[in-house]
C-alpha cells in the first residue's frame, strides 16, 4: 500500500466482534478545575482493554478496562506524586481502577450510552460514558479498526476522592468534578480456529 492509496470505509455490520484497545492510539484522560479558575488535564499512560462490539444488537455489546493507577500523569511530577499517594488514588494499597460494563444503548446512527461500573480504591460506582462513532477502517497491516470518543463528568466524591483545601479568597483547591475523556482506537481481533 502506499501512502497515495485510500483507506476504504468499513460497512457498520463489519464491526462485530471481540477488540482490545491499541494503548498507542488511544487516551484516557481527565479535566478537573484547579483553584477555581483554570482547569487541569491529565491522563492514565498504562492500561489494557477489551470491546465486543454487536452490530446487529448493540445492547450486546460490552468493554472492560483496567488502568495502572500509578500510570497517572498531568506533566508536573510534584502534582502526580500527591495523586498517586493517599489522599487521591493511593496506588500502594489500591494499584488498578477498573471498568466494567453492565449496558449499552444506541441513542443514534453514530452516538452510544455504555453504562458500567467504576472502581476506584475499592469503591464502586456507576458511570454512563456517551460514546461518538468516529469510522472504522482497514490499516495498512490488514487490522479492521474503530474510533470512539466519549466524555462523562462524575464526582470524585463518590469514590471517596475528597482531598481538598480552602481558598482564601473563597471556594477550594480542587473542583469536585471531574470530566472523564476516551478516545479509543480498537483493533479487532482475528477469530481462532
């Protein structure tokens, strides 16, 4: 194939079937407001995942997903070492936070609800991330792919993320919510005999 060669489109009843998320073209990442007036990004660096996508049925469908916590990064180390200690994420005690699904729902031709639950230290919480159907293609080594992204907003109370500091000029350090951001690549995989 050269790079002058399209990629041809792949029909939506193509994607069925089992997928594990490309770690190299896919982000976990979040946003939360810092000091009441800018916000922060950050992102999980090491994780696996797998999907099941059912074109015919996409209630069928499922994802997995575990995260290293440790993996955690905002590009300042200071501020990933205090997220990785006790009063976030606690990575000594509580090394992974996991997803699994529980539903998924169509809502239109290319937006999905995919419902599951969340464990973060131990606690688990429900969480419905909003997926967009970016495409799917053939890449040049042959491998069938699929692009999502999808955002939710959840509060880091709920998984007893409650660290925080006053403000002298009123409110706290560190905003309870949190947007959640995926965008995943997923490779199909080639079914065994």
């Amino acid at each position: 194939m050269t790079t002058t060669d399209t990629v041809a489109p792949v029909a939506i009843q193509d994607l069925t079937g089992d997928y594990d998320l490309d770690v190299a073209h896919t982000r976990l990442g979040f946003t939360a407001r810092h000091a009441m007036v800018t916000s922060v990004r950050g992102s999980f660096g090491e994780f696996s995942g797998t999907v099941h996508l059912d074109a015919a049925d996409p209630s069928r469908s499922s994802a997995e997903l575990t995260i290293s916590a440790a993996s955690v990064s905002t590009g300042q180390a200071q501020r990933d070492a205090h997220l990785s200690g006790p009063d976030f994420f606690d990575v000594a005690a509580f090394p992974q936070i996991r997803f699994v699904s529980t539903s998924a729902e169509q809502i239109d031709e290319e937006t999905f609800a995919l419902t599951g639950d969340l464990t973060i230290k131990d606690v688990t919480r429900p969480v419905t991330v909003e997926f967009t159907y970016n495409g799917s293609a053939k890449d040049p080594y042959g491998n069938l792919r699929a692009g999502f992204e999808g955002r939710a907003t959840v509060s880091r109370k709920d998984w007893g993320l409650t660290y925080n500091a006053a403000l002298e000029t009123g409110g706290f350090l560190v905003g309870d919510k949190i947007k959640l951001e995926f965008d995943v690549s997923a490779v199909k995989l080639t079914p065994t005999a």
